[in-house]
C-alpha cells in the first residue's frame, strides 16, 4: 500500500503536510480520533477491497485452468451483483461459463440479459456524457467492453447451432455486422458531447475503428449458408473473409487460414473444428501525474515508457500536482500455442488461427480510449483543485494538527476516488482457431490435442460427432 502524500501546490512548503510541525495544539482529542479513524477506513477499505479482488482471481484461475465450471460458477455465483452495478459482468462470465460447460440455453439466456443490459447502460451513457464527468468509472453501472458486446453474438450463435436453431444463429452473426458499423459514431457522438461540456479549449476527440468485420462471424455464416445448400451465399462470406484479412492487418497480421472455397469444394462432407484457447486481456493500472503551468496541463506516466501530452486549460495556475489512474489493456501469457485435431484414421489437421480475440479488444478499447483519458484527467483536476481550496480554509482555521489531518483525509478522498476501474469479464477466449476435415458421413470420434507455446501437451480430448451432409458438421472444444 503506497503511503500518501498531501495534494499541494508546488513550491509552497508550508502547507506540505510531509514538513508540518505538530505543536501541542489544543485540538479535542475526540476530533483527533475521528480525522485519524477516517483515515484508517479509507487505508483499509481499499487494502481489504484489492486483496479480496486478487484472491477471488487466482481461485477462478486455478478453476479454468482444470476446466473446473462448477467450482468457477461457484465463485461467479454472487447474488448481489445479479441486480448491482456488476450484474453485466456477472451475465457475462455466468453465461460464459455455461457455454463451455454444455449448458446452451442457460449460456444464451445468461448472455441475453448481458446484452439488453450493455443496450439500456450505452443509452443512457450517451445521454449523460457531459453530467457524468465527475463520477469515478467504478462508481457507474459497468456497460461491458466493445469486444465483450460483440462476441456475445458469437457465442449466442454457437449456442443456436448447438441447439439446432440455425436461423437465430443467422440473426446472432447479422447483430455483430450493426453494432460493428456502429461502433466508431458511437463514441464520436459520446466525444461531441463531452467537448462542448468541458473547460478547457481542446476538442475532445475519440479514436479510429479499425474492426468493421470479423472473420470469425463470417465463418459462422459461410458453414451455415453451405449446410442450407446457398453456396454463392457462402462464397460472399468466404471472399468477406479473405477481404477482413486484406484490409485490417493490425487485427489479422497472420495468414488466413485454410478454408475451402464453396464454390469449388468437392460433396464430401467436411466436419468444422473451432477451438478457442488461452483468454481475454486483463485490465492493469498505470498511474499518471499531472502538472500545471500557467493554463496548462502537462500529463505523464510513471511507466518504462514516459509519454507527456498537454491539455490547455484555462485559469489554472503554475504548480499544482495531482495523481490518478487509467485502466490499461493487457495481454495474458498464452497457455496455449498449438491445437492439432486427429481423425478416426490418424490423419492429424493442426488448427489454424482465424480470430485474435485479444487484439480486437485492444483496437476496440483504444477507439474510447482517448475519452476515458480526457474524462479522468478534467476529474482528477477539479477534484484536487477543491481538496486544495478546503485544505486552504481548513489550516486558516484549525490548529496545525488538525491541518494536517485534515490534509491528509482530502487527499486519501482524491486518491481513492481516482483508481481506475479495472472492471471486466473473465472468461472470453484470446483467440478461435480452425480446422476442416473431409470425413464421410456418420459418427467419428475426433482428439483434439492442446500444446503448450514450448510444444508440451497439456490437455487432450476425444468427443464424438455425427457428420451429414444437411448439417453445418460443427465440433467445438476449449482449453483457456
């Protein structure tokens, strides 16, 4: 726990609470205990809020690393954030779970609620841009990750296909392409909103959408078009396929996989194997500084790489600092670098990347990235400059102890009030990997083999399918 410093004014030593002398002041001692018991319950609260976090992380780690669902819906399972501010992280890693365990429906219903409540949390964002400026992220109702509001659909998709329900499968896949489409205007409208609400001069501004179709989803389309017999639907989405690979490179910087053409494939069955391996980023804090010069702030981080923008902000005066921090996406260390599936005859078909889920939700998080940034320093900056003007009237008032903890106790409300919300779901896979085996009709037993990046198998399973020619012939497996 990292001990805090005053919030003060640069150059102005006499209000630094680190140097303050602490007389024998005639303060009450009962106004002694109670600026020192704040203190302690803030020191606490957060200690106590971190380690419970971290602990609850490694249990669930421990369990989805054994592919242990129940004990992982066990600890998911948490009555309070079903209705709280949670309750769509908690329809997200519930509906997860249930999908990897099997369970289909309840996996669908779970991550219907997480949509429609992503929908109604983004519509009344929008609307409330500007007023919520100065509420902490982790103080709002979390509205999901675009990436998790995406792949919602994917996985709503799979579970259609895994009920026999292909046409609300085809609805699932035509979701993603409108939210994708609108994506890039939703926070351009959120930035417009935020600029003409702000103090400061500078337009507010939201990134670039570089994801406007995922490969993924049109796989989906292009196995459920064929198994209906559409095969010029199917080469649509196969040339879109090769098209998501051509024109978003940062998202595909791997060679697209091997997938047969529909138009020139022979009437051989083919069983389709998706494995989806390793996760999702996580979410860490980097901590950030600012400090003003006249109308002027100057932002760094406290990172190996230090960056420093500018933001002109009118009236502000040379020398203050304050601190606060940012959410930042981070990758997880792969468990696994290699699936090969092995047919009933020994044929081996290594599965080949055809999503990287963890990179589509780096670029998607950087499109509202420069907004959560602008949002957090205009708080961070208002806040402090409040703490100081209560700090000023508290020492013209109180003894030089009652000062000082008073001071600190401002301070401690900033610093507490500014940690970054590292809110986010647990379960959603890194990446999808593919394969397709020509097989003839009827009921294979195909192993699905799971390396480690060193070439070490880890996890192996042998699942049973039926192919025809009718059905879109679809085997799924996981390991995270």
């Amino acid at each position: 726990m990292p001990l805090l410093a005053s919030t003060v004014k640069i150059g102005d030593q006499s209000r630094s609470s680190a140097h303050s002398s602490v007389p024998g002041s005639a303060m009450p001692v009962k106004y002694l205990y109670l600026c020192s018991l704040i203190c302690l319950l803030l020191l606490s609260a957060s200690c106590a809020s971190f380690y419970t976090t971290q602990a609850r992380g490694k249990d669930l780690d421990a369990a989805i690393s054994s592919k242990d669902i129940n004990t992982a819906l066990k600890l998911v399972d948490n009555p309070k954030m079903k209705k709280g501010k949670d309750r769509v992280l908690y329809f997200l890693d519930a509906g997860m779970l249930h999908y990897y365990n099997g369970d289909w429906e309840i996996s669908n219903e779970l991550l219907q609620l997480a949509e429609d409540a992503i929908v109604e949390l983004t519509t009344k964002s929008l609307s409330k841009a500007a007023t919520s400026m100065l509420l902490n992220d982790n103080a709002l109702d979390y509205s999901g990750e675009d990436y998790e509001d995406v792949y919602i659909n994917v996985f709503k998709a799979l579970n259609y296909l895994n009920l026999n329900d292909p046409e609300a499968a085809f609805v699932e896949v035509r979701r993603i392409d409108d939210k994708l489409s609108y994506l890039e205007q939703k926070y351009a409208d959120m930035a417009k909103e935020m600029s003409s609400n702000t103090k400061g001069s500078s337009e507010v501004k939201s990134g670039s959408n570089k994801f406007h179709s995922s490969a993924l989803a049109r796989y989906l389309s292009l196995m459920m078009y064929e198994s209906i017999g559409d095969r010029d639907a199917a080469r649509i989405d196969f040339d879109n396929i090769r098209f998501a690979f051509e024109s978003q490179a940062e998202l595909y910087p791997f060679a697209m996989p091997e997938i047969q053409h529909p138009l020139q494939r022979k009437n051989q069955p083919l069983l389709r194997v998706i494995a989806f391996s390793n996760r999702a980023p996580k979410k860490t804090s980097h901590e950030m500084h600012i400090h003003t010069s006249k109308d002027m702030l100057l932002i760094g981080s406290v990172d190996s790489e230090v960056n420093v923008s500018t933001i002109y902000w009118p009236d502000i005066e040379e020398g203050y600092y304050f601190k606060f921090a940012l959410p930042h996406l981070e990758p997880r260390p792969p468990q696994v670098g290699q699936v090969v599936a092995v047919s009933p005859d020994g044929r081996r078909f290594p599965l080949q990347k055809l999503e990287d889920v963890s990179l589509v939700a780096k670029h998607t998080y950087e499109i509202k990235e420069p907004l959560i940034f602008f949002k957090s320093v205009s708080r961070s900056v208002i806040k402090g400059l409040a703490a100081e003007h209560a700090k000023e009237k508290a020492s013209r008032r109180n003894s030089s102890l009652a000062s000082v903890l008073l001071s600190i106790a401002a301070d401690a409300a900033v610093f507490f009030s500014e940690n970054a919300d590292l809110r986010l779901s647990q379960f959603f896979p890194g990446e999808a990997r593919i394969a397709e085996l020509p097989l003839s009709e009827g009921i294979h037993e195909i192993r699905l083999e799971f390396y480690s990046p060193a070439g070490n198998l880890i996890h192996s399973q042998v699942k049973s399918v039926e192919v025809r020619a009718d059905k879109p012939n679809l085997l799924q497996s996981w390991y995270l």
